[in-house]
C-alpha cells in the first residue's frame, strides 16, 4: 500500500489536523526521555530534589512535550518539507498528566512553483488546559504531478496562489455580519411608522373666551353698581 502523501492542492484554511493523544506522563517516561536527550536535570527525576526546591514533584520538561507537537506535524505532512517550526511554553506538565496535541491550518500561498502552508499547533492537557502553544510551515508539492515532474527533473507546476489565512477569513467574516447588521438595521428603522404628532393648541374665540369666564371680572362690577 503506499504511503499516504500530502498535496497542496487539496488543503485549504481552517482544515484541522486529526488530533494527537498521548498516554498519561509517568516517571519512568521521564527518565527515558532523560537519557534519550542527555538532560538530567534532577527536577525531572528526582522527586526529593524537586520537593527541596519548591515543586509538588518532579514535572516534565518541556522539549518532551515540544516533541509530541513534532510527532503530530511530522505524521501529518507526510512528503512534505519542515521549514519552520517554533512554541511557546505555556504552562507545566505534571506526572499523570495526558496531552492532547491539535493543529489547524492558518495560511497558504504559493508562487514560482513553491507552495506552503503554516500550521497553528496547541497541546492541552486532560483538562482542557492550554500547556504549549506553536506554528510550524511546511513547504508541500502542489499535487502528485507536481511531485512527478520535479522528481523526474522537469519544471514544477508553477500556479499563483494569493494568501490565504485565518486572519483575513475572519476579519472578512466580521466586516460581513457588521454590514448584515446595517442593512437589518436599516430596514428595521425603513419598516417604522412614524408616531403621530399631537394636535396642536388652538386659540379660542373671544365669544368662547367669555363662555369660560373670560370676562367673568368685568359682569361682576357691573352687578356691584
């Protein structure tokens, strides 16, 4: 059966990559990872030592947890290119711990033959803690002709591809609901009755002035004399 093979073609913005779960963190991990690495840091091996320091135990470096992103990028990309691979540390994993790590598409572009797309990478423990953050770009053949062609020594399939990504797609998004919102808006204040306007006061006659006691003063002097 071969082996499965990434095209440029066939990914787009926002496609999210399966995620990874890795096996709960134990001691003995640590360790290996300890002589695997050449890191013998005792805060990750030694209990007492990393109690006499201040921490509850011992807690997994984080280039363990650096390399279970890799495992998850490199499983996904398969026939492509590691470019650039960077993370952020963002909060400790501790014996027990399982972490999950995920990944989204965030961009894509490609010019002159050479194509890539940059990868938002995120590893979150099981309690849906965020313990590292990271991007990656990998550099993919457009398609398995593009693939076919350089690899015989021919020209690439040379095909302009604007920049894509997850920042404009969703700055566009908002620029479209804010004018749905005035368009709703306007429509609504469109659909309004205007309120009636009260009556305005008119002035009385001087015959219906005198009817409500206009002249009231007047008769009475009159009657007095």
């Amino acid at each position: 059966m071969p082996v499965r093979k990434l095209y440029f073609e066939g990914l787009r913005v926002g496609d999210e990559l399966p995620a990874l779960a890795k096996a709960p963190i134990d001691r003995v991990q640590l360790s290996r990872y300890a002589g695997a690495s050449g890191d013998f840091n005792p805060v990750h091996v030694d209990e007492v030592y990393a109690k006499s320091v201040g921490m509850p135990s011992v807690y997994a470096p984080g280039m363990l947890v650096m390399g279970m992103l890799s495992q998850l990028i490199s499983d996904w990309a398969r026939g492509g290119q590691l470019r650039r691979y960077h993370v952020r540390f963002i909060k400790m994993v501790w014996p027990g711990d399982t972490i999950v790590c995920k990944g989204r598409v965030s961009d894509r572009h490609g010019e002159g033959g050479r194509y890539f797309v940059d990868v938002e990478l995120w590893a979150e423990n099981q309690r849906g803690e965020l313990v590292m953050k990271g991007n990656s770009t990998i550099q993919l053949f457009f398609s398995l002709e593009d693939e076919n062609r350089q690899r015989s020594g021919q020209a690439p399939i040379v095909v302009d591809v604007p920049r894509e990504s997850l920042l404009n797609a969703s700055a566009a998004a908002a620029a479209e609901g804010s004018e749905d919102d005035e368009e709703r808006r306007s429509a609504s204040l469109a659909g309004k009755k205007s309120a009636p306007k009260p009556a305005a006061k008119t002035a009385m006659p001087s015959a219906a002035a005198a009817a409500v006691g206009v002249g009231a003063p007047a008769a009475a002097k009159k009657a007095k004399k």
